[in-house]
C-alpha cells in the first residue's frame, strides 16, 4: 500500500510540475517579447532565469518549473505547505522529503528548512553539510540560529539574514526568512531573497559599529543613565557622528533615546514593524538580553532624508533594564512586497 501511494505522489508530483514548466515558458515567451520598459524591467530577471535555467539543466523539472525569483507569498505559502505536511506524514517522512534537493519543497530559490529547539540543524536541501551543526553566522555577525530560535518560542516570526542564493549562482544575498514552531520538536523555515539590497558590510563597518556601540555603553555606565540619555537624545552631540546615533529602549519597548525622531520619545514600540512586517524592536531587544548583539531591519536613514534602508543594529545590555544600540545603512532601494 505505501509503494503504491509513493507511485500515486510521484504521478501527481509530475503533472504538476508539467504544468507549473508550461506555465514557466509561457511567462518567459510573454516576457521575452516585451522590451524592458514594458515589462517593470523585468527583462534582466528572466535573462537570469533563461541562464540559470540553462546551468542547472541537469536539474528535475520540478525545479526548473520554479527558477524565477520566488515572492513573498510564495515563501509563505511554501511553509504552510511544510507544516501541514509534517503534521499529515510525521516527522520523519517530512525531514527526508525536506531534504530531498529533487523534492517537492525544493522550488528554485525556493526550499524548507528545519531546526530542533536546540539550534540543531536537521533539514537543509540547499547546504546539507549544515545538517548535524549547531548554530550559524551570516556574513555580517547575526546570529541566525539564536533569532530564529526566539522567533519559534513566539510561535514564529520574520527576520533577514544574507545567505546564499541557489537560484543566482550561490551568491549571498539579503534574504527575509519565516519561521514557524511546530508540536514535533522543531521549527521550520522559509523565504525570499531581496537580490537588489545590496547587504554585505565590509569588517571595518562592523568593528566600527560594535566599538561605536561599546564606546556608548561605557560612557553611560560610568555618567547615569539620565545624564547619558541627554547625550545620546542630542542630535548635534558627541554621539551622533556623520549619521550614525545611538537609540536606547527598556525592556518593556519604551523608547529612551531615539536623536532624529524626537517624537518616539517615550512610546512603547515593542510591536513595532518595519515595512516587510518584521519586529525589529523585539529582536534587538532579544539580541541585547542574549548577548548575540547583531540584528537586521529595514528603518529610516537620517543621512538619506530618513528613506528607509537596510540597516545593521548592534545592541547590547547596560545594566539589566535597559539596552543601547546603534547601527550601520546600506544604500540600496528598498524592496516591499
């Protein structure tokens, strides 16, 4: 009975991917007879798609159906579908299907991976070498695993992260994740990559930043918190320094020093959002308590007329009931979808 059932799967998997690639080449047809400024310039993503298409022709159809750049909702709607998989076959189905870079969770840039509540990785089809490891690094310091586990003790969430993008090459790209709990001892993941944020930042911006950060602390340490939150809430003080400013909240989300927007100035803003719906102040606080100090978000520019940017925070605790934090911008345009 379960070989036939895997026989019926694998004809059903089949029909679908033959109508997903129908689609696929109809979509790129269409495309490909508009010139650039019809199409949004989407020109440039179908000649990355048509090449990519052509590098991993070795690849299954299922795939190759999914090879242009994955949305949102995609992402979203890519994790539902694993939760409610693992929830109809168990988990140890699910994780062998999750790690299948052939299966049906692998869709292009598009693929599910898999954490137990120890940071333990137990799914990834686009790194399988990770599968074993605790624990994980991005490019600029965040500690992906760290968030990614407070995320799931919420029940889930959003967050970025740069990592390798298998539908361009394997270059590191900035990439929004979702992050859902589950009743089987693990979290599952998902997500989209934003290819025109430009999110890498050089070891000198970083070790500039956490110094930055570190020079604040010691100075609030040693001078009150009163004395240093007028410091730190003057725009034209020793601590704003060529856009860069130092923001400080409590544990309960209260803003304490915010130099640019003055008018935050004691609102609580734990629930706050950026404009891709990630909780920045929740996990910068989660980044502070925890020590792991690096988060990502997008957030208004001072130096760029407070235009929203890929910004870098580093966080860190001053003496349990608060923390400050400062942050670095990436110049980029800003993607919403």
């Amino acid at each position: 009975m379960r070989g036939k059932t895997k026989v019926l799967k694998g004809l059903l998997y089949a029909a679908i991917t033959a109508v997903l690639l129908l689609q696929a080449q109809s979509a790129f047809a269409a495309d490909n007879s508009a010139p650039d400024n019809e199409t949004g310039g989407r020109g440039i993503d179908m000649l990355r798609y048509n090449a990519t298409n052509a590098a991993n022709a070795t690849n299954s159809t299922n795939s190759m159906a999914y090879m242009a750049y994955a949305s949102k909702e995609e992402a979203r709607s890519l994790l539902s579908e694993a939760v409610a998989y693992l929830r109809d076959n168990g988990r140890d189905d699910a994780l062998l299907e999750f790690n299948d870079p052939s299966g049906p969770f692998v869709r292009g840039d598009l693929y599910i991976f898999a954490y137990d509540l120890n940071g333990t990785c137990l799914a990834h089809p686009i790194k399988p070498e990770l599968i074993g490891q605790k624990g994980l690094l991005d490019i600029n310091g965040v500690d992906v695993v760290d968030r990614e586990l407070r995320l799931a003790e919420r029940g889930g969430g959003s967050m970025y992260i740069v990592f390798q993008n298998p539908g361009y090459e394997g270059k590191e790209e900035l990439k929004q994740i979702y992050i859902e709990n589950t009743d089987y001892g693990l979290y599952l993941g998902s997500g989209y990559y934003l290819s025109n944020i430009s999110a890498s930042f050089s070891r000198e911006e970083i070790d500039g930043l956490v110094a930055f950060v570190e020079e604040a602390r010691q100075f609030a340490q040693e001078s009150g918190r009163q004395k240093s939150l007028e410091v730190f809430n003057d725009p034209a003080g020793k601590f704003s320094r060529d856009g860069s400013y130092i923001f400080a909240y409590d544990y309960e989300g209260r803003t304490l020093a915010l130099p640019y927007q003055p008018e935050l100035l004691d609102t609580i803003r734990i629930d706050a959002e950026d404009p891709n719906g990630v909780d920045y102040i929740r996990q910068i606080m989660d980044a502070a308590q925890d020590g792991t100090g690096n988060t990502a978000d997008i957030y208004p520019d001072p130096s760029h007329n407070m235009l929203p940017e890929l910004k870098i925070s580093y966080a860190v605790n001053v003496d349990g009931n608060w923390l400050l934090g400062s942050g670095i911008y990436s110049r980029s345009e800003e993607k919403t979808e």
